[in-house]
C-alpha cells in the first residue's frame, strides 16, 4: 500500500531507523442516523478503506516525538511533564489519548511516531476518530495495555471531549474500532450493543462528494445543538415522565409542548423522526430495498437542512443536482455538517458520468473544485504487518 510505503519510508528519514510498528485506522461513512448518536438513538456506521497510517518506535526514555508528515509538522513533549493541550490542535488528538493512558498509570515510555492519511480532512469522515483510535490502540498493542476495543473507542471519544472541545457521540470511535468489511453497524448508542448488517447494495455505490469546504462553525454548531437538544429534553421529560430518552419519545409528546420548546422544537423533531428512520433503514436494508432506503437518506438531508440547521449552501445544493437523477436513488450531508461530502447510492457504472455532470454546475455556482471518493466498506483499525 502505497501510504504504508510512504509513511514508513518518511519515519525513516525522520528518524534514522526502521519503524518497529505499522498501523492503520480507517475513515468512516454512516448511512443513516447524523447527529443521534449523543441523543439516545441508534445509527448505521461503517469503517472505510481511507487510512490514517501510524509507524511508531518505543524509546527508552521518556521523550515523545510525533511527526504530522502531510503538513510538515512536529511536536515534542516528554511524559515527565504535565500533558495539557496546544495551539497545534491536530496535537491534541495524540495528547488528549494520552493524558488518559497516563491518568491510569499504564506503564508508559517515550516514542517516536509519524503519521499521515488518505482521510480527507473536513470532509464528514472522520479523520479526528481514526488519528484518536489509531493511536491509542498503538499504545495497547505497543505496551500491552490489555485495552478492550470498547475502552479505546471511549478513551478516543473522551479525548475529542476534553482536548479538543467537540462534544461528539461515540459512533466514530465506535466504527472505527468495530468496523468489518463489507457490513455495516446498527449500534445503540445508549448501551453499546451492536450488530452487522450485510453491505451488499448489489447493483449500487457509495459515492462520496466532498464539497471541498470547511466552515468555521462546525465546533460551535455542533456543541450549540448539543445544547438545544438536552435543553429539550429536559423540557418534554419534566411533562411526560415516562419519556426516559428520545427513543421514548413520538412526534405527539413534542406537540404538545411546542410552546415550551421554542426554537428547540423542529431540532427535537428532527432527532425523534431520524431514530425511526434508522430502524427503518436497517430493515430496508435486510429487505434489500435500495430504493426505501434511498428515500430515508434524502428525508434525512431534508431535516438535517430544515430542522436540525447544520447543512449549508453547497451540500443542499449538491443533494439537490441528484434528486432527479434517476441513476440516483438516495443523497444526504454526511458528518458534522456545515460542509463536508455527501453520501450519494449510485447505480453501478454511472458514477463517472454523474461526477462529471454535477462537478461542472458545482464549480459554476461555487467556483469551488468538487472532490469525488469511491467508498469501499473495510475492517476497523490494525496492525500492519511488515
């Protein structure tokens, strides 16, 4: 794999030795549930095969040196110091894992550690996860830290929370660690149970077209729904008691305190009718029903855009070039919002032709290059064998 060669070829210049360990954690897409995963519901992830690629060296002493090849970067620390976060924010996805490692008094020593990606960074697919995941689960492998794969999606999540100041779900981590190739994940994201689903979109592709922007309020978007949903939360459980979560709850409870929740309501009416729509998915799936679950994706995109307010100009836009593609039977934002790529079921052997035809009228309107990626479904992170 040429990102494997690379990465440890750039080690080794860097280092003036072989790296002892390879590892790659993947990108991920999710099908359906954006945004459910911190509201008590179920989601529909995948890991794919776009890579963070790690190669990693023990030392002896305590000094930790990581290197961020694709933007010629390092940041050096040693773990004899307090470790707190820093300006370089892609840092701190490494610190904040390690903070936690370092907290439970793991038996830790320095390292010297390169890294670079396939992962479009900013495009919805999670690059944060699999730097987070990756990283730790190079540490459990490295040290044996006897980690379960639970406890490093939960440490990678916490990280984000604490280092970073995303107050993200779990699904990515999750994904990340739990992927398997060509199924996909119904996870509850309450308990944690999980199960797979075949991936087989027979005469289907996934085809992502990142809109190649990244606005500046993902974190704050992101973190001020957090807060608008809680918020109504607390409102339709102080007036139905038997509502213990959002799974509890049905479009009539949210009517009959509209009032109450204000603004709050068509974000509560969006996590209420999405929850549904993931069961929904998963049974068309099993059904092999590509087309219902086409329909679920663009209901979707249409509350992502209108309710929960986290779309933008050019993911609206780019859904609404293939609504009336018959070659095109599902499209939706996919990821934090506010930018990234759309998730798009393409029949087979069109792809090109609608790539063309939708990156012509994109850079028209945008003048902004659009970026297509073939998603193939892959296995969570690994160790690379050398």
């Amino acid at each position: 794999m040429e990102l494997v060669t690379q990465t440890a070829a750039f080690f080794e210049t860097s280092f003036d030795r072989k790296p002892d360990h390879i590892f790659l954690s993947p990108g991920r897409i999710n099908i359906i549930g954006e945004h459910i995963d911190y509201n008590h519901g179920y989601v529909l992830p995948a890991a794919i095969d776009k890579y963070v690629c790690l190669a990693v060296c023990r030392r002896t002493d305590s000094k930790c040196v990581i290197l961020a090849k694709d933007i010629d970067e390092k940041h050096e620390f040693s773990l004899d110091d307090e470790i707190q976060p820093v300006d370089q924010m892609w840092a701190n996805y490494f610190l904040g894992v390690l903070s936690q490692l370092v907290e439970r008094e793991l038996n830790l020593t320095g390292f010297d550690l390169a890294f670079s990606s396939t992962i479009p960074i900013g495009a919805g697919l999670s690059s944060s996860a699999a730097v987070e995941c990756g990283f730790c689960f190079a540490m459990n492998e490295i040290y044996d830290l006897r980690l379960s794969k639970k406890e490093i999606a939960l440490i990678g999540q916490k990280a984000e929370h604490t280092f970073v100041g995303v107050m993200c779900g779990i699904m990515d981590q999750f994904a990340n660690m739990f992927g398997k190739e060509n199924q996909v994940i119904k996870l509850d994201c309450v308990t944690l149970e999980y199960d797979y689903h075949n991936a087989d979109f027979k005469d289907y592709s996934l085809l992502l077209l990142d809109s190649n922007v990244k606005h500046e309020n993902l974190t704050s978007g992101y973190n001020d729904r957090r807060r608008e949903v809680e918020n109504g939360f607390l409102v339709v459980s102080d007036n139905f008691p038997e509502v213990k979560s959002w799974r509890d709850c049905t479009i009539e409870h949210l009517n009959a305190v509209q009032s109450e929740l204000g603004n709050a309501y068509k974000r509560c009416l969006f996590v209420v009718s999405e929850i549904k729509r993931v069961l929904d998915a998963v049974d068309a799936i099993e059904k092999s029903d590509f087309h219902q679950l086409g329909k679920l994706m663009f209901e979707t995109h249409d509350g992502l855009s209108n309710q929960y307010e986290v779309s933008c100009a050019e993911t609206d836009f780019l859904v609404d070039l293939v609504k009336d593609d018959p070659n095109v039977i599902g499209s939706r934002m996919m990821g934090g919002g506010f930018g990234g790529c759309t998730i798009n079921l393409v029949k087979k052997g069109h792809e090109e032709k609608l790539i063309d035809r939708v990156s012509s009228e994109y850079f028209y309107k945008f003048s902004v290059a659009l970026k297509p990626y073939q998603a193939n479904i892959s296995n969570g992170t690994s160790t690379y064998r050398l």
